[in-house]
C-alpha cells in the first residue's frame, strides 16, 4: 500500500512540474524559449529560505537593479535556472557589492551569466536596459550600421582641445557562458578559438598574441591593462586571473583584442591624434573580420533578436560599443548648464586624474547604430569645444544648449 501510495505521489509531482515547466516555456516574455530545460532547479538541492526571507535589502542601493526589483519580481525569478546553472541570485550580486551612490552615476548593477539569462530573466533585464538606455525593446531587430563610411567628419576635431580617442567594442561567443559564471575549462577554450581566428587576422594585419602570464606589469600597463579590481575578483569576472587571458597587438598598434579580460572578446582602437574616424575604421573592418572567422569555426558572436549583440553586461547589448575622446576643458565644467548639455547630447562627462582633462563618450549602446552612437559622440565633442572656446571669450553659451534629443 505504501508502495502504491508513493507511485502515485511521484506521479502527481511529475504532472505538476511539467506543467509549471510548459507555462514558462509559454509565457516568459512572449519569446522563444526552447533553450530553456525541463527543471534545472530540480537538480540542485540549495538551502534557501522563501523568497521573502531571501530578497535583498535595496535601502539603500543606488544602482538600476535595486531601483527596478522588487518582491513580486524577486519571487518570480527566486526559482529559475539556466541550462548552466545561473539563478537570479548570481544575476544580482554586482549590484549588492556595489551598491552605487546617491550623487554618482547609476550602474546596471546586474550581470548575465551566459546569453540564456537574457531568455530566463527577460522580465527582469528587459526593465533593467530600458531604463539604462533609455529605450524601448520592441519586437524589432536592432538595426546596424557598420559602413564607417557614413560617419561625417571625426577627423577634423580641434587637436588644442582634443588629447587622444579611444574606440572599443566587446563582443560574447556562442556556446560558452559569460566571464561570472564560465570555467576555467571553458576559458582556456574561448582562449585557444581567439588563437585560432586571430591567426586568420594575421594574414591581412600583422600582430601577436600576448599571454598575460608573460608579460610584466610595466608591459601591461603600456597596453592600459590593469589589474582586476576587487569589485571583479568578488563577482568573478577574474577568477584564477591571469589564466588564459591573453591581449593581441597588432604591429603598428592600431588595435587590441583583449580575450578574457571583461568579457570574452574586446577589439580596441586608440589614436593619440584625437582621429575618432580613424579609429572607428579600423574597428568596423576588423570586427566584421573576425565575426567571419569566429562563424566559420561554428562559434559565432552572440546575436539576440530583441536584444542585438549581446555580453555578460546589460549596459553593452545592442552594440557593445564605447566611444571615447579625451579632451582639455577649464570653463565648461563649472558652467551651470552643464548637466542639461550632457543629458540632450546623450553623451557622458568622466573627470581624470588631470583637473583639466575629460573623456566625453556615449551613455548608451542599445537603441542606435553604430555610425550613429559615434556620430552622437562626434558632434557633442565639437559642439563642447565651441562652448569651451565661447566662454574662454567671456561669452554666453545660452543659445548653443541644444534642445532635448
């Protein structure tokens, strides 16, 4: 009779769960969801309380995952898990180190642990991008635009005022899980596939691959490779650093690729002349060249329909590109406009150990093209010089606030 009883019991609990499971495959999102397992959670035996007794204190956390979650939205994620092993609390933890600051700039506070969480946790990461990017995600493909071509002008900014630029772009590998979360088996792996399609580039741009446990730290810090913060070895970005972390350097160093530094891939391109459109050129052409290799060794860059390009941060998806440009200001900073030029430019002020010098770059990645979010930094960057200059002559700069974009 126990028997029986049992059988019975098993059976009534191997009914619930596939219908828990069909309705998240069903429901999450409104997207396709067939990466998603039968009941990972299942395989895991974690001792966690209720999701009430497990929700973080958000008081006073400064970050976008601690102004969005809340414990409706905490106890719908408390029980997924990817095909990797990756739960929400793992998605969460950057912003529970880091809590941010009040007067500071707000972080994402969040991180992916492979591309499925973008699927699994959609309902969470969705309002995350939305509110660091200021868009929409809509049922579109983002749009790109890497025809470096179609940028006007960034060769022709003022070299009095405009130090250095710097142009990057980071990019995730399919079929490995993002730098938190992957092994060091996984690692050494993305490690011997960057080998690979690096000595494809090599035909057409000559360079070398650097291993970081080769190079001193005068060597690293003359390719502007830093040591891991503790922020990263406390949410595992660097574990077992410097472990198959490698930096490629083309000879005349017009580009870096750094593999496993942040994220799996970074193509890097600096130009001490200020010369954004150089810089952009020379990323566009040999990103598009080893998005060709990485596909032709059936690992390809990480694509999300809704999302675009996508790594283990939030604030990267849709292009994963950063634009950078070092200027020289001593006015325009103390200006009271200042804030209100920088939000309609769409564009970020970060001071620098000089009082006088500023790097200007692109608040967002998501919801623009490439040509565009360059383009945004661009014409901010010439638009600042004409302010700085204005006001070296005692002028106003009043009619020059541009109107809300």
């Amino acid at each position: 009779m126990l028997t029986t009883n049992t059988t019975i019991l098993r059976y009534f609990v191997g009914v619930v769960q596939t219908a828990i499971c069909f309705s998240i495959k069903t429901t999450i999102c409104g997207r396709s969801n067939n990466l998603i397992p039968p009941d990972p959670m299942a395989q895991f035996h974690l001792k966690r309380g209720f999701p009430q007794e497990e929700f973080p204190d958000l008081c006073r956390n400064f970050t976008w995952m601690g102004r969005i979650l809340t414990l409706d939205l905490y106890r719908r994620q408390f029980s997924r898990c990817t095909q990797s092993g990756v739960i929400f609390d793992d998605v969460i933890r950057p912003g529970l180190e880091e809590p941010g600051d009040y007067l500071g700039p707000v972080s994402v506070g969040c991180v992916a642990g492979d591309a499925e969480s973008y699927i699994l946790f959609c309902d969470f990461f969705d309002r995350v991008i939305e509110a660091y990017h200021e868009q929409k995600i809509t049922s579109q493909t983002p749009e790109s635009d890497l025809n470096y071509d179609n940028l006007k002008g960034g060769d022709d900014l003022d070299r009095s005022y405009a130090v250095r630029c710097e142009v990057s772009v980071v990019r995730g590998i399919e079929d490995f899980c993002f730098p938190t979360h992957c092994s060091r088996g996984e690692r050494r792996q993305l490690l011997t596939l960057a080998r690979q399609a690096l000595e494809q580039l090599e035909q057409k741009l000559a360079g070398r691959l650097l291993l970081l446990t080769d190079l001193s730290q005068e060597q690293q810090s003359e390719l502007n490779l830093k040591a891991p913060t503790s922020f990263q070895l406390r949410i595992g970005v660097a574990r077992d650093w410097p472990d198959a972390r490698a930096v490629w350097v083309s000879e005349d160093r017009s580009l870096l690729v750094w593999v496993n530094i942040d994220e799996h891939l970074r193509l890097v391109s600096t130009r001490e002349d200020a010369n954004v459109a150089q810089a952009f050129q020379c990323i566009c052409i040999n990103l598009q060249k080893l998005e060709k290799y990485y596909r032709g060794l059936r690992h390809p860059f990480i694509w999300k329909q809704q999302l675009g390009w996508v790594t283990s941060s939030p604030a990267n998806v849709g292009t994963g590109l950063r634009i950078s440009v070092l200027i020289k200001l001593q006015h325009l900073p103390k200006h009271k406009h200042l804030k209100d030029v920088l939000k309609r430019l769409r564009i970020n002020m970060d001071k620098t150990d000089s009082p006088e010098l500023y790097n200007i770059g692109n608040m967002a990645t998501f919801g623009f093209t490439e040509v565009a979010l360059t383009q945004l930094v661009v014409d901010g960057v010439k638009l600042l010089i004409i302010m700085e200059k204005r006001l070296e002559g005692s002028l106003s700069i009043d009619e020059l606030v541009p109107a809300q974009k």
